[in-house]
C-alpha cells in the first residue's frame, strides 16, 4: 500500500512538472547520536529528479538504505523522499519534505517543514 501511494505521488509530481530536470544520484549518510554514545547510521542510495515551474520547485527521490546499528547486523529497506519549496518573494521562502523508511513492521515517516528569510 505504501508504496503504491508513494508512486502515485510522484505520477503526480512528475506530470504536473513545467521543467523537469535529468535525474540525479544523491549518497547520503545520517549516524545517530545519545549522550556521545554512538547509535548506528542509515546511508540512503537514491536516484532523483527535480524540476521548477517559477517560484516553485520540487524534488523526489529513492532507492534502498543500508540501515546499521550499532550493536546488530545491517539490513537493506526502500527509502525515499519527495519534497518541494515556494519562493514566496525575493528574500522570503517556505520548504517542506515527506520521508519513509520501510521497516521489519511497519514503514516509518517523516516530516519537515521550514521558512527561509534571507537578509
């Protein structure tokens, strides 16, 4: 079900676009930190695409994620993100991003969500 959703987002995404871009690679590395203790890390593998129409711009992107803990075996899980921004005005911006990880049980899902103002 997860993942049907995920690939009717990105339809959607995609078919929407004015100006898509050529795909991208993108290798990114996220370690868990608790009182200096090392917790273990998820490197994500994701091929991408990302495209603006004017003030607005998105990105989607996926691929496996080799997930280590610290203390047991590594595992592969399907990662992704699809995420966008609007550029409000010259100086002011708004962002945000839907991440899932899948897990032994159930997928895990995140959020973020942001303003910029540059000075």
């Amino acid at each position: 079900k997860m993942i049907k959703a995920f690939a009717l987002a990105v339809s959607g995404v995609l078919a929407g676009s004015a100006a898509l871009a050529g795909p991208y690679v993108n290798v990114e590395n996220n370690g868990g930190y608790s009182g200096g203790d090392f917790l273990g890390s998820v490197t994500d593998f994701h091929v991408g695409f990302e495209g603006s129409d004017g003030a607005y711009g998105y990105y989607l992107q996926g691929g496996p994620a080799l997930v280590s803990p610290q203390s047991d075996d590594s595992e592969i899980e399907l990662s992704g993100k699809i995420g966008g921004s609007i550029q409000a005005t010259e100086q002011f911006g708004v962002y945000g991003e839907l991440s899932f990880i899948t897990a032994e049980e159930d997928p895990s899902f995140g959020t973020k969500l942001g303003v910029k103002y540059n000075f």
